[in-house]
C-alpha cells in the first residue's frame, strides 16, 4: 500500500502534513493558534500560514524563469544538429555521383530513344523519331 499525500497545486489549495519551511511541532506559535484568532497579530498569522502552507497563490503563479533554459536547450539542439550535419558532408559523405549531373541524365535519355526502350508506352513511346523531337 501507498503512502497518501497532499501537496499544494494551484487548483488545490490543501496544506501538507508537514511544512518544508517549519515544522509544525517547533513553531512557536501553535499553542496561540488554539486560541482566539483576533488575539494574533498579523506577523503570528503569517507564520501560522506558513507552518500550514509552504506558498502563497502569488508565489506558485510566479514565473520561475524556466522557459530561459527549456529554449536554451532548444536552440543548443539545433546548433548541434547543424554542426553534425555540417561535419557529416565535409567529412563523411562522399561526393554526389555523376549520375545525378543533368548533363548524364539528359544522355541516359538519347540512349533510352536510340535503343527504343519504351516504344509502347515508354520514353521512346513520346518520341517521333521522323522529326527528331518530342510528340
């Protein structure tokens, strides 16, 4: 079996059973807190508050300065990325073979149309070999 526990969201506001800021059996307000509230000052009733509750609504909803490291992060993960990339072409990849040159490609054509490869309904199907130009 778990352990229950309880800690302070934004949407439930229920003090935990021990504080992380002041333990409840040191404080030395608990005897007054028995007693009649009026009696308190405003200093004793915000240690009471703080023995019950570790924060106030303002400091949960304060911005923590998080999102600086979270794009931080990002942004060195793009840099990374780039510099890996950049490495990689410079020195891992070969160089582009010369079947990807339009030069090569465009007499893998002439080949394809002097062989008559596709004359049904290929490359050489588009060409009218009477003219010498495509149909």
């Amino acid at each position: 079996m778990g352990r229950l526990t309880t800690w302070t969201t934004k949407t439930s506001h229920v003090p935990p059973s021990a504080s992380k800021r002041t333990p409840r059996k040191s404080s030395p307000y608990v005897k007054k807190e028995k007693g009649n509230w009026a009696d308190l000052t405003l200093e004793e009733k915000k240690e009471l508050y703080r023995a019950s509750f570790c924060q106030t609504y303002a400091e949960m909803t304060a911005p923590t300065g998080e999102w600086k490291s979270v794009t931080a992060t990002i942004i060195m993960t793009f840099v990374l990325a780039g510099w890996l990339t950049f490495w990689l072409k410079k020195f891992v990849y070969d160089d582009m073979p010369p079947t990807i040159n339009t030069e090569w490609q465009e007499a893998q054509v002439r080949r394809m149309i002097e062989l008559r490869m596709g004359a049904v309904e290929g490359v050489s199907a588009k060409w009218d070999y009477d003219k010498g130009e495509w149909k």
